[in-house]
C-alpha cells in the first residue's frame, strides 16, 4: 500500500485543485463543486487506505476516482 501514499498528493491535488467543469450534455450548465478535505483529514484517508488488505477492491475503487477527478479536472474552465 506504499504506492497509494505516494499517489496521495497527486489525488489530494486533484481534489483540491477541482473547481468546477463543464460536463458534456449538461442541460444545467452548472459545474460540480468538489468537497475539500484538510491536510488531517487526508492524512487519516492515507492511513486507512494503507490498511486495507492487499489487492482491495476498495484500494482500486478510490485510485479509480482519483483519476476520474483529473479527468474532470482537465475539462474545467
């Protein structure tokens, strides 16, 4: 699980650097507001990603949405 610490400030970059985007076929054109988590409140997530059992179909879930947010965040204004 040392390689998901590490990917952790590229995921909290991601999360934090969120402001908004235009999603395709939006008939609200209102963008997503990203919910921000403190340094401590990431931390905690660092430590309770690292003690999930190796090869956790939870692990890769949360990796799947760190890349999801730099995708969203790519198409932002």
């Amino acid at each position: 699980m040392h390689r998901i610490r590490q990917r952790l400030p590229l995921l909290a970059a991601a999360t934090l650097s969120l402001a908004g985007c235009a999603i395709a076929g939006s008939d609200t054109g209102v963008c997503p507001v990203p919910v921000v988590y403190n340094r401590e409140q990431q931390a905690r997530a660092a430590d309770e990603l690292d003690s999930l059992p190796v090869g956790s179909v939870l692990a890769l879930m949360i990796e799947d949405y760190g890349r999801e947010r730099a995708r969203l965040r790519a198409c932002g204004r």
